[in-house]
C-alpha cells in the first residue's frame, strides 16, 4: 500500500515538473519571437547602413564599428577611417578578449551609420559606465564623463532626439573601470518619439508592477510579523524578507532614472538581493517541507548562502577595482551558483510532494519555472533582449514571490480552519464544563435550602422555648433569666445567618437563560409595576426613556430583581420630599440605565465596599449587605458593567451599562 502511494506521488511530481516546463517554455517562445530586440532589429544593407523606419520603433543590434581602447570623435573619422572590428550589440561583453592581461576595464568608441529621414528619437539604455553621444558631428552629450583623467560613472537610461537627412552618423564613446560589463551592452532603441515614448512608458509601468507588487506583500508580511511578537512566523519572516530582496532587485530601472552615481555599490546590490532571494525561498522551502531532518544541509546553505551573499558584495566593490581580472570568473561563478540553488530547490520541493506534505504542488511548479527562468537567462545572453519586458531571470523569482504568496494565503486559510475547528471543540468542553458546574451549583444551592431548611424547625424551637421559660418567669433568678435572653439572642442571630445563606443558595440555584429583550418595554413595565410601592415610601418615583429601541440579551427575572434592589436601597435612604429618576440613554455600543435619588448619600470611605457581600451601610437597622452584591453579580452575568457616585447629603447615581445587540 505504502508502496502504492509513493508510487501516485512520483508520478504526480513528475507530471507537475513536465507540465511546468511546458508553459514555461512556451512563455519564453512568445517572448523570444515578440519582444526581443535581436530579433526586431533594424534592417542593414549592403553597405553597412541601417535603415530607420519613419514610423515605429528597431533596435541598433548589427553594423557597429568598435574601436577599443580609443575616445574617437567625429574629426578623426574625417580624413581616414581607422582599423576597428564589426561586431553587433551584446557580443563583447566587456574589453577583456581585446588586452593580454584580461583586464575587462578601458575606454571604446561605437560607431553606427544611419540611413533615414525625419525627427527621430535615440533610446540608450544602461551604456556601462559613461558615455557621450555624436550625431552628424554634433555632441549631444551623455551620462558621467569618458575621460580617464575625470572618469565619473553613472549608468542612466538616456533619450536623445534629432534630425535624419539621408546618411547619419552616430558615434557613442563610453568608458569603463566599474562594472564587469562595459560599453553598448544593451542594445540601443531607436524610432519616432511616440513609439519610442510609449515602449519607455510599457516598460515602466511593468516593473513598477512588479516593484510595488512585491514591495506591498512585504509590507504585508511586516505587518503580520509586528502583529505575532509572541508567536512569531518565520515563514511569514522569511517570505517578507523574499519580497523585498525581489524588490530591491526589480527597482533597478527607477534607479537608473534617478540617476544614482553609486555604481558599483547598486550593481552589488542587484547581485545581493538575487542570491538573497534564493536563499530566502530555500528556507521557507525548509520551513514548510523539511521542518524535520536535512540538519547538516541546512547549516551548509545557510554557510554558503552567506558566503555568496558576502562575495558579491565584497568582489564588486573592493576586489575589481584591484584585480580587474576577477571578472572572467566571477560573472560565471554566480550564474552557476543561482543555477545550483534552483536546482536544490526544485529537489527539495519533490522530496516534499513524495511525503504527501500540503502547498507542495504550487511550490514544485514555481521553483521548476525559476529554474528553468535562470537557465534560459544564462543560455540566451547575447541573443535575447527584450524591448518592454523583464529578464527570465526576473520573470522566474517573480514566479516564485506570487506562488509563495498563494501558498502563505492557503497555509493562512487552512490555519483559519483549524481554528475555528479548535474553537468550536473548545466552546463544547466550555458548555460541558459549564452545564456540569450549574448542575453542581445546583445541587449545593439545593443542599444549602435543605439545610437551612432542617435547622431552621429547632432553631425557631429552641428560641420559642427560651422565650416562653423567661416570660412566665418559672422560678428564674436573675443570673438565669439574663441567660435564657442571651440564648434568644443568639438564635435571632443564627436566624438571620440562615436567612443570608438561604438567599446566597436561591441566588446560586437559579439558571441563567438570557433572551433578546427591547430594554424601552422593559424598563417602562418595571417603573409602572413598582411606582405605587415606591411612592408610599414618600418620593416621587420618575423615569426618562430614550425612545430609541434599545435590544439587549438579558434573563429579565434576574435583571429586573437586580433593578428592584437599587431602587428598593433608594427608596429606603431617600426623604419623602424628595424623588428617584430612573433613564435609559445609549453610548455607543451600550444601552446606558442610571438610577438616581436625592437621599443622603453614601460617604467617600464606604464607596469602594458597598458592592462587597455582607458589607451593609444600615447600621443599627439591620440589613444582610447582600442587595448590591447580588446586583452586581446578576450584572455581570449580562456582560454588563455597574458603577455608583455619591456625596454624603447630595444623593446617590448608579450607573449600569449593558451591551446592545449589533
């Protein structure tokens, strides 16, 4: 059986692996037929002229003239025209192959002759490291300075518009001791200035796309990652740091277009925030597939991940400057090495979907399209380009940031699930465990009655005896007749403790079953039912109801009790001239009940106890202190809130707040 399974899951990974290559493959066959500059090229002809077109857009890729180690204006080509080497837009990376010691670094003039005619537009995109521009012998200028002696490197996308009359010449000077690349790397654009304005437009709104789209999920991700600090989510961690290294990354173009003179320390950046990238995917690859196990090879990533990122940092800003060299090696070494990484990811993923682990799927088929991305960027240099869209290279983690981003909302959802499934398990104990402890109130409440009952026969025996011995007065002395009268005493003082605890047990024993309720009915019934037995205690019993309905969840015998002993403690304390109030207002999400009197208040100092069971303010009168704690009891079983102010003299204001149905 086990066999069988393993079997199902092989066949569905592989079947995920070659449908992924599929649609990968076709997407780069579009691209590479659609958007590619080497193959919407301008045309040439026999004479090593380039034809422009009057209407649209081409790209400069053949008819080039390159003169190495040369800054070549348009004077010396006036007399002779010197040696050069014909060559096509991408094919010399650098100047390395052209100097015995391989230093890649030094200056180059590109010469190109344009045959066309009208106002055309010149789109030089990235010239490495510094260029400037002649057209018909005319400077038209150009980014950071060509000069050895005040070299100044800035890589920014230029646009130069001028005049076609028959046969033009274009001479471009560039000058590099930056980048491992150098000089017209990029094949320029040239056609008519809305076509040209609308492809620089495209391309723009792409990778802003791309830029902020990313950017928002790992603004996403911080937010989530604040909001757990006691539980933190490394794989929310780790896919937000994912989507900002890929932002990082995609932002070049907006760099370039704020024409940021930092070189060598953005194209270190772009080389960091790649491999970043990578090693941020195989750790939440890690995280979700291999949480177990694989120890020794997840310190080695992380070593190595390390060690590259520190390389491509270190190499391009301290080490090529010295040791120009470095570049035949290292552009390979890290192609290769992002080349490895996609494939240990795609590995691990499988591995992942033979265990049957959830989210596999979406991952293999993300990491295969990465790394099929990445090996077609490296395949296709100098025979790819394209005109509006992104790189493979691009394309492949933008893959991986989308797919990963379905698989958090997924992982998210299933959690979501899992919890509710938790609490609704949780809910069920509470009610059991609740429907248990009122069956156990209830059989206490119901011994305390049965006690209280039982001992309340004698008790009242006991006392009717005393009483009756001491008032025929049977041949008492004094000393005896005191004591028959402390006896009595005694027993009125049982009695009244057996009252207390019959009232806490019938408090205790009686079920809380709340029910929606109009609070305005509610209250309007309870002042019509108690008004007349308030107002033979002398006060004038009012009420002030908001007539805006208010619905609450209330058992009404328990809260009009709770009501009924506020105002019965009013009526008591208040003097016949003077008058209780009762209002029902709304704050908020609360239907607000104050009961207010004119009596004689209660004094600062006795304010925090008076809710206390057993605590009494009556004095001599008497009284169990049980009322207002009874109150507040019933109160906060209707998830409620209570509160009083009072000045001694100036009467009393309880306060009741109760939450509303939505």
């Amino acid at each position: 059986m086990k066999q069988t399974t393993l079997s199902q899951s092989v066949i569905r990974a592989v079947a995920i692996i070659v449908g992924t290559i599929v649609l990968t493959l076709t997407a780069l066959s579009i691209m590479m037929g659609y958007d590619n500059k080497y193959i919407s090229k301008a045309a040439l002809t026999q004479d090593n002229l380039v034809l422009i077109p009057e209407k649209g857009y081409c790209a400069l890729v053949d008819g080039w003239e390159l003169y190495p180690d040369a800054l070549l204006s348009p004077k010396d080509f006036s007399s002779e025209t010197p040696a050069c080497y014909n060559t096509w837009a991408g094919e010399y990376p650098n100047l390395s192959l052209f100097h015995a010691d391989r230093n890649p670094y030094g200056t180059a003039t590109w010469r190109l002759r344009l045959q066309g005619n009208g106002t055309t537009t010149l789109y030089l995109q990235e010239p490495l490291c510094a260029a400037r521009v002649f057209v018909n012998g005319i400077c038209l200028g150009g980014p950071g300075n060509v000069t050895s002696e005040n070299y100044a490197p800035l890589i920014r996308d230029t646009f130069f518009s001028f005049s076609l009359n028959g046969e033009t010449e274009l001479i471009i000077q560039t000058a590099n001791y930056s980048h491992y690349y150098g000089g017209i790397w990029y094949a320029p654009v040239i056609g008519d200035t809305d076509s040209v304005s609308h492809l620089i437009a495209g391309r723009m709104i792409l990778y802003g796309l791309l830029f902020f789209s990313s950017l928002t999920l790992s603004l996403f991700c911080v937010v989530l990652w604040m909001r757990r600090k006691n539980t933190p989510d490394s794989i929310t961690f780790y896919f937000g740091l994912l989507s900002l290294s890929f932002a990082l990354r995609i932002g070049y173009p907006f760099f370039r277009l704020a024409g940021l003179p930092f070189v060598r320390t953005l194209y270190a950046l772009e080389d960091f925030s790649a491999l970043a990238g990578i090693f941020f995917s195989i750790q939440i690859i890690f995280l979700l597939f291999l949480p177990e196990g694989f120890r020794h090879l997840k310190k080695l990533c992380r070593l190595l991940s390390f060690g590259m990122c520190g390389f491509v940092v270190i190499v391009p800003v301290f080490l090529l400057p010295a040791i120009p060299s470095l570049v035949l090696w290292y552009g390979p070494l890290v192609s290769w090495y992002k080349l490895c990484m996609s494939g240990l990811g795609i590995g691990l993923t499988f591995y992942g979907c033979l265990t049957a682990l959830p989210h596999t799927k979406t991952a293999l088929a993300a990491l295969t399209a990465n790394g099929l991305f990445q090996l077609y960027g490296v395949l296709t240099i100098g025979c790819y380009e394209p005109f509006i869209g992104a790189y493979p290279e691009e394309y492949g983690t933008f893959c991986m940031v989308i797919a990963f981003a379905v698989l958090m909302v997924r992982r998210s959802l299933a959690i979501m699930e899992e919890n509710q499934k938790l609490n609704l398990h949780l809910q069920e104990e509470v009610q059991e465990k609740t429907v248990h402890l009122q069956k156990l109130l209830s059989e206490r409440g119901q011994l305390i009655a049965e006690l209280g009952h039982d001992m309340k026969s004698p008790l009242t025996s006991l006392s009717n005896m005393a009483q009756i011995i001491r008032l025929n007065d049977l041949l008492l002395d004094e000393d005896t007749s005191k004591r028959m009268l402390h006896i009595e005493k005694q027993c009125d003082i049982l009695s009244e403790r057996l009252k207390s605890i019959q009232e806490i047990a019938a408090e205790t024993n009686v079920p809380f079953h709340p029910e929606p309720i109009l609070l305005n009915t509610f209250l309007s019934d309870f002042c019509y039912n108690c008004r007349p037995v308030i107002e033979l205690y002398g006060p004038n019993f009012l009420d002030n109801i908001t007539p805006r309905p208010c619905r609450i969840m209330a058992n009404q015998e328990q809260l009009f009790r709770a009501l009924e002993n506020l105002l019965y403690n009013a009526a008591e304390f208040t003097p016949p001239d003077g008058k209780i109030t009762l209002s029902l207002t709304v704050e908020e999400s609360f239907a607000v009940i104050t009961l207010s009197d004119t009596g004689c208040g209660i004094s600062e100092e006795e304010l925090p106890d008076i809710f206390r069971r057993a605590y009494t303010t009556r004095g001599e009168k008497g009284g169990q202190g049980l009322g207002l704690a009874i109150t507040r009891t019933i109160i906060l079983a209707h998830a409620g809130q209570i509160e009083v102010s009072s000045k001694k003299g100036e009467g009393t204001t309880f306060i009741i707040r109760l939450p509303l149905l939505s």
